[in-house]
C-alpha cells in the first residue's frame, strides 16, 4: 500500500489469474512431490541396505562367538582333566558348568 493513495488497494496493478498460471502451481507441486518420493524411496533402499550389512555381521559374530566359546570349553576341559585334584581345575570346571559359555542358538537373518 502506497501512502499517496490513502491506504487503498490499487485496482489498476490487479492481474487476473490465467489458467496457464492456476495449473501451474499444482503442477509444480506435483513434480515436487515426486522428486521427493524419488528421494524417500532412495534413503529408504539405503537403509535396508545398511540394517542387512548389520544383520549379516551380527550373524557372523555370533558364529564366532560360538566358536570361541567352544574352543574354551574344550581348553578348560583338557586343564581340569590334566590337573583333577587341583583348586584351579575346580575353578576352571565352574567356569566350564557356567551357562553363558553355552552356544546360543542363532537366528537366520537370510
């Protein structure tokens, strides 16, 4: 507003809209839209991508946890069996009996 026209609106600055100009906005939006479709889809394959490269590990880290678990198992139980009467073999068969030396089933993660 202009303080030489007394705070009026101006008519004679007033266009009409066209209809090229009405379809024009919602045609943009459209196309927004979709680029950000495009964009969700694309982070949204990334990201399974990324929790499958993290299930694979957590997999072969279980494998090898297993392995470790048993290869102790079997060192303490040649120990025990080497020294029977001795206070660190009943240590040792303690720690053999202990349930969270036990292979935890693993899952398939496919």
């Amino acid at each position: 507003m202009n303080s030489m026209d007394g705070g009026r609106v101006s008519l004679w600055n007033f266009h009409e809209p066209t209809i090229e100009g009405l379809n024009e906005k919602p045609m943009r939006a459209c196309s927004q839209l979709e680029e950000l479709q495009v964009n969700a889809d694309e982070e949204l394959r990334k990201s399974n991508q990324q929790v499958n490269r993290f299930l694979q590990l957590l997999h072969r880290t279980t494998i090898e946890r297993d392995e470790a678990r048993t290869q102790l198992r079997f060192l303490l139980h040649q120990i025990h069996q080497t020294r029977a009467a001795s206070p660190l073999s009943l240590l040792i068969r303690k720690i053999v009996d202990d349930p969270l030396l036990a292979p935890v089933q693993s899952f398939n993660f496919g």
